[in-house]
C-alpha cells in the first residue's frame, strides 16, 4: 500500500539530517520541548489531583464527599483538613502514577453510568468499600501514611486500648495496617453483616480490654 504523498515528504523530512541547524541548536531545543512537555503534563496531572476535581462528577458530591464533610478529617478542633487525593492518591510520584492508572476505570463507570443514581450507588457499595479496603491493606494503607505515622505518635496520650493496640499490632506484629480497624473512618460503612470490622480488638487482648468492649457494645446499642 502506498502513502499519500505529503506523509511520505513529511517522513523524508523528518529523517533526513539536518544540513543548516546546529547540533548545538537542536539539543537546545529538545531540551526546551521535553520541559514544557513535562511542564504540561505534571500542570494536568496536579489538576486531577484536587478536591474540586474530584467532585466534579456528581456521584462524588453526593454521596461520599457529602458523608466525609461530616466527619473529624473535614472539620475539627486543630483546622487541619483531609480533602480527597489525600486519602485515595499517594504522595509518592511512581506510586502516584500508578494510582492514576488505576483510577482510569472509574472514568469508565462514570461514563457509562454504573453508580449515577443514589439507588446504584448503594447497592455497589459493599462491592466498592471491598474494593477500596483491599487496596489500602495491599500497599499497606500507603494513603493514610500520608499523615499517619507510627514513629511520630504518642501512644501514652493515647486511650489504653488504642495504645495498646497500637503498639502490639502496628508496632510489633507483622501483617495488620491501619485499614484492618479503620473502615469506616471518613464514609459511611456498607451492611457490614458477616463482615468483621475490625475495630474490634483481636481476641487474645479482649479479655484485657473486658471493661471497654462493654462500654462499646452499650455505646453500639444506643
């Protein structure tokens, strides 16, 4: 098959050397093109990493952002706000590149509608938070480290059970994350019937903690 004419000039031009441009000139100018392609593209990408973008679709503000407006990472006593690409983006570039490739599917559902309405979007969302939680126990909750870091906290400041728990299981056992007991933390928990969800302390503490799974269960009722 033969090409049109002008693609076959084009293509002699652009492999033939250059007979009147410095080497000096052309490396210049690669240089130039490669930072204002960088330029562009890290300019979009930290455009999707925003608040706003991320509730432009309207499955987002109704529903999950409208919940995490309601509790202690949007609004507390210290000022201090979790939007959302802290929670779901890591910091990292490569590890925030890779999120963006994943996240790729979920322009797929919203451009075909899979969670449009508030009916859709309740019943996928046990398939959702399932979703979510197995990706945060995988990079070992890589988002919520964001923030929250083992080194830095206080555990004597700490309720007994949190430090306790704290220090037994994120400290000095391998394989639990801080996904395993906060599910829930920002958004609202799915039917989390034959579930476990995890804010409940391993079995061998529980009997240390008797008083406080007491207190919680009486809390859980009201």
């Amino acid at each position: 098959m033969r090409l049109p004419g002008f693609i076959r000039r084009f293509w002699a031009i652009a492999t033939s050397p250059s007979s009147f441009l410095s080497v000096g000139f052309l490396t210049l100018g690669g240089f130039v093109g490669g930072v204002l392609f960088w330029g562009g593209f890290n300019t979009a990408l930290e455009a999707t990493n925003t608040e706003t973008f991320c509730t432009s679709c309207h499955e987002m503000q109704a529903n999950v952002f409208e919940e995490l407006t309601r509790t202690v990472h949007y609004t507390n006593r210290s000022g201090v706000r979790a939007g959302c690409p802290d929670c779901h983006v890591p910091h990292e570039w490569t590890d925030k590149i890779a999120r963006k490739m994943q996240a790729s599917k979920e322009v797929w559902g919203h451009l075909f509608g899979t969670i449009d309405t508030r009916r859709k979007f309740l019943d996928q969302r046990l398939r959702l938070a399932e979703h979510e939680w197995a990706r945060l126990k995988a990079n070992d909750s890589l988002e919520c480290r964001n923030c929250h870091s083992e080194v830095a906290m206080d555990f004597a400041r700490q309720t007994d059970r949190a430090g306790m728990i704290h220090t037994q299981y994120l400290i000095q056992t391998e394989g639990y994350t801080c996904i395993d007991c906060h599910k829930g933390i920002a958004h609202e928990l799915p039917d989390m019937r034959g579930i476990d969800p995890g804010w409940l302390p391993p079995a061998e503490l529980r009997a240390a903690l008797a008083p406080d799974l007491e207190g919680l269960r009486q809390h859980l009722a009201e």
